[in-house]
C-alpha cells in the first residue's frame, strides 16, 4: 500500500484557472513527501520565495485533461536540496522548469523541457522529449555513470537528449565510461571510455554540447598513416570544455555520427582543435592517440560512431574524412640511392587488409608517365595482418637526374591505391627526398623535403606554364597547399635534389 503525503506544515492553494490545477506553496510553508509516497499535480508547481519543497517520494506533473500547462517554478532566493525524491514531467504538451535548487532525480518522459534557468539534478533519467537548454545548462551533479540514463524506449538516447549545454560531474577512478547524450535536432551521442587504465587527474566536470563546425575547411593540413585529411564534415562538431586541463589521463572517445552525409568506411577518423578555433589549420591528430586498424571498431559506417584511442586533451572534435586513404596502414616510406647505379626503397605497414601486394612505380624526370619497376607479395597471410611488416625494394637505377618512386597498393580484388611521391637524385649518391602527397587532391596537399635544409621556393604554374603561385619553404618545413581550383598543375622545386637538379611533378586537383 502505497503511504498518504505527509503534510507537517503546508499552506497551499489549488486553484482552477482554465480547467488547470495550480500547486502554489507559499512563503513560509512547506512541504514534505515521505519516501514511498506519490504525488500528481495536473498543472504548474509554484513555489514562492521563503517556501521549501522536501521530496523523498515521487512527484509528477501532467497537464489537466490534456490542456492547460503544467510547469515548475521556483522562485525562492536561497537555494536547498530538495531531497533524494523522483520529478516526472509527463505532460504531452511539454514543460518549462525554473528552478536554482538541486534535484533528487529528473524523469522526462514528456515532448519536451526548456529550461527556464540552470536545473541541477543528481541524476537525470531521459525516455522521451529534448531538454531544450538555450542559454543555461543541465548539469548532471552525480558522478556515476548511470545518473545520465536512458530509459528502456530510448536506446543510445534515440528519443530523447539534452539539447543544448550539458555538464557532467566525472569520477574516472571508479567509473569505466561516461555517455553525453546531447544534439540537436537529432541526437548526436558521445561517450568517453576506458578510463579506468589511466583515470584523468585534475578534472571535477565536463561541459558538453554539439553544433554547427565554425569555419571552413580551408587551411586544413593532417595527416595519419600515409594518407591526408581534406575536410572536417560539415555535419556538426562536439564541444568538451572541462573545469581544469587534465594533468594526467586518457580516454577513448566514441562520436555517433547521425545525420552526417559523404562517408565511407575507413576513411574517417575524429580530429581536435581548440575549443573555440574557427581556423582549418588548428585541426590536428590529439597526440598520442590512434585509430584502430582497417574495417576495426569506429571505422565502418555500419559502426554509427567513429573512435578514437587514448586521447588526452580536450577541446572541439569533428569527424575528418581522408582522401587517398591506403587499404594498408603505411607507417613510413622511404627512398635513398645507394649508389649511382642503385636505389633502395623501404615501406613499413601497421594493418593490411585485402592486401595482394605492392607494385613499385618510377618515373625519371625526362620522362612523362610512371612504369613499374617491380612488385613485392604482400607478407600477410592472406593479406591480412595487424602486426608491423617491414619490406624493401633495389631498383636497378643509374639515370644521373631525378627520379620519382611510388608504391601502387593492390587489393585482392584488383583495387588500386596510390602512396605520396619520393624522389631521388643521381649524382653522388644524393639521398635528398621530396614528399608530394596526396595525388590527385581536393585541393589541398602537402610537400616536404628531406635531406636539403636550404631555404627553397615552389613554383606552381598551369600546363601553359603560367605562374599560379610561388610559396617559400625552409629546410626541411611541410608546407601545405590549398585553394587551388579543379585541374592540372606543375609543381617545380628549383635546385631541390642539388644545383640545377630541379623537382617537377604535376598534381591533379578534383573538384
């Protein structure tokens, strides 16, 4: 048998405006739900400055008949806790809450909350309806991982999430994983995980909100196992800002990619700018962290979610999609002469998959197309690996000027992929390197130069020749391009691989 309320000192009114019920608890008055106890009011909850609301039972509030409101306003100056108690807003036509007191437990269960101020619950219980913040916050004060729940109809907070600012209080010692369910006009969940193998130090709370990415993709320069990022995509970003920089941890962290357009499996991965950066260039890879091998977990798009490993910093996140991305995780790629008659190439891969091997491809400069000048099995069973395999190549090369060497990855379907460009000189065993990748592009690309650490320009004309633009790099700087329109370009390095030894490739740039 359920108890009675308990009313030790209450004064309040009930009065029927348009077919509503009103609970009005006055200054001075209180009241007192005893644990076990249930209370359903059919319209708006006042409570006046001076009043108290003491809640260790179940209070829910339901529009009367269908109509009418049925809101939460506190107006008292001084602010309590209002006890261990259960709130149910279960009103179809929605609820406003105004209220600078603490919660037991928030239940929505309704269309939707806009809060009219800052609601801090101990636990938020969420099965159906946004939480429409605007400007002000809902802070989630207890620290396990369950005091943001999902209900049993809103699986991955499908129905119902924080829309807007959400806080949450944070205990990595003890708990493993923390879910921010938080969107707009869709859910866009993410989730810190593996917390216990390196807990964070220094942190109470996390702010958390998704929305629209600032700027624009111009400037964006990253890469990640051999292939480039040529956009953050445009379907939103997630904010976490916590109270303090961590001074020691990591976590996992997982982003629900809902709603998001133009991706394709293993060639998206999360990248972190400083919160409030708007520029394309303050993107980058968190150091330290990784993404998992080809077609592992947040790298397909049957996955929902992209993953990241081991991060350690926080910040603004996107998803960045890759371009040219290999069906191997290359690691490194090298080309030095050994002598004026030989070159020696070497390639490491992290991951294969589907791999049928690797065809080596060259082009001296006098000539117009690439040939190959061998091909190596791939050293996978099967051409699956997850371990480092290391594999080497000698070309029977003596031309005295520049040579220009890729690999062309093959999938065991017959697939092709392409790697960034080295080259090497001819004379006296000059192991001077260009790195000129991706190509073709987006219109973004990088070049970098090994071995020569003099001051250099790059030319970028048309195939008539005419001067696009002119860029300075230093030593052995990474230098990256952008901006430039669809078509074909010539890339010249005068004296990169030694007096009049000049680099030239042409680069192909895709709408």
């Amino acid at each position: 048998m359920k108890k009675n309320i308990l009313l030790p000192v209450l004064i309040f009114f009930v009065i029927n405006t348009q077919a509503q019920e009103v609970l009005k608890v006055q200054n001075g008055a209180a009241v007192t739900l005893e644990a076990g106890a249930e209370m359903i009011v059919l319209g708006d909850i006042t409570l006046d400055n001076g009043s108290i609301l003491s809640n260790s039972g179940t209070i829910t509030l339901k529009q009367n008949g269908g109509s009418g409101t049925s809101n939460f306003f506190d107006n008292t100056a001084t602010a309590y806790n209002y006890g261990s108690g259960k709130f149910v807003f279960n009103s179809p036509g929605g609820h406003l809450i105004y209220s600078n007191n603490i919660f037991g437990r928030i239940d929505v269960n309704t269309a939707n909350i806009i809060l009219n101020s800052t609601v801090t619950s101990n636990k938020w219980w969420l099965e159906s309806g946004k939480v429409n913040t605007g400007v002000y916050t809902a802070i989630v004060l207890g620290s396990a991982a369950t005091d943001l729940e999902a209900g049993p109809s809103n699986t991955d907070f499908s129905n119902s999430w924080i829309n807007g600012n959400l806080r949450r209080y944070i205990n990595p010692a003890a708990n493993d994983n923390y879910q921010f369910a938080v969107g707009v006009s869709s859910r866009h969940l993410a989730a810190m995980e593996n917390l216990n193998a390196s807990p964070i130090a220094g942190v109470q709370y996390i702010d958390a909100w998704f929305g629209n990415k600032p700027g624009t993709d111009a400037g964006l320069a990253v890469t990640e196992d051999g292939a480039q990022y040529v956009a953050v995509n445009p379907g939103g970003v997630w904010h976490f800002v916590p109270d303090n920089a961590p001074s020691t941890g990591k976590f996992n962290l997982k982003l629900f990619f809902d709603g998001f357009f133009d991706l394709s499996d293993n060639s998206f991965a999360i990248l972190q700018r400083p919160d409030l950066s708007s520029d394309a260039a303050a993107w980058k890879v968190p150091d330290g962290s990784s993404i998992n091998p080809v077609n592992g977990a947040g790298r397909l798009l049957s996955d929902g979610y992209s993953l990241r490993n081991d991060v350690s910093v926080f910040g603004q996140f996107g998803i960045g999609q890759l371009f040219g991305a290999l069906p191997v995780t290359l690691t490194n790629f090298n080309a030095k002469r050994l002598s004026k008659l030989s070159v020696q190439l070497n390639w490491q891969t992290q991951t294969e998959s589907h791999n049928k091997g690797f065809g080596i491809e060259r082009r001296p400069e006098n000539e117009t197309s690439f040939t190959q000048a061998g091909f190596i099995n791939s050293r996978a069973i099967n051409g699956n690996s997850n371990i480092s395999l290391d594999y080497t190549f000698t070309d029977n090369n003596s031309y005295a000027g520049v040579t220009y060497y890729r690999l062309k990855q093959t999938d065991l379907d017959d697939r092709a992929y392409y790697s960034l460009i080295k080259a090497v000189n001819g004379l006296n065993g000059n192991s001077v390197s260009v790195m000129l990748w991706p190509n073709p592009n987006k219109g973004q690309f990088s070049i970098k130069i090994d071995g020569n650490t003099d001051n250099r320009e790059i030319l970028v004309t048309d195939l008539q020749g005419k001067n696009i633009r002119r860029i300075n790099i230093t030593g052995n700087q990474q230098i990256d391009v952008y901006g430039l329109a669809a078509g074909t370009y010539v890339i010249t390095i005068p004296n990169a691989m030694g007096l009049n030894e000049n680099f030239k490739e042409k680069i192909v740039v895709l709408k």
